[in-house]
C-alpha cells in the first residue's frame, strides 16, 4: 500500500480548479478597486498641495512665534518669582 499524503489532499480538496491562488486573488481584487478610483486631474493635485504646504507653513508659523514666545515669556516670568530675581 502506497502512503497518502493527508495534508496535501486536504489542501487540493479545499482549493478547486477555478479558484486563485490568495495572493493572486489579492492582487487581482486590488487591480480591480484602483480602478473605480476617480484619480484628481494635475490641476486639482498642484491645488491640493499648495493649501496643504499653505496650511502647514501657517500652522509652523503660529507654533514657533505665539506658543513658542508664550511659553518662553510664562516660564521666564515663573524662573523671576522662583528666584526672586
């Protein structure tokens, strides 16, 4: 009597003919939602990035120059009363 190997008819019982390979299948799918995606045109991409930089540069702004001078101001104030100075 000739010996079965179990595990390997147990996978090829699970997976039939038609069916992918899952990384296939993954990639396959994935193919398949990138395009429904409505992609922006150049013009909407160079908008999008300049309020972006705009945004960020505004928000670097008010961090290095209100909270930064407000904390500097607040400790050197607590540094006075502490010591007395």
């Amino acid at each position: 009597m000739r010996g079965t190997n179990r595990v390997a008819d147990t996978k090829r019982a699970k997976q039939t003919p038609g069916q992918a390979n899952p990384i296939v299948r993954y990639f396959r799918e994935t193919r398949g939602e990138m395009r429904k995606v409505t992609w922006p045109t150049r013009e909407e991409s160079w908008r999008l990035t300049l309020i972006v930089l705009g945004v960020s540069a505004a928000t670097a702004l008010f961090l290095g120059v209100v909270l930064d001078s407000s904390f500097s101001w607040a400790i050197q104030r607590l540094v006075e009363l502490l010591i007395g100075a």
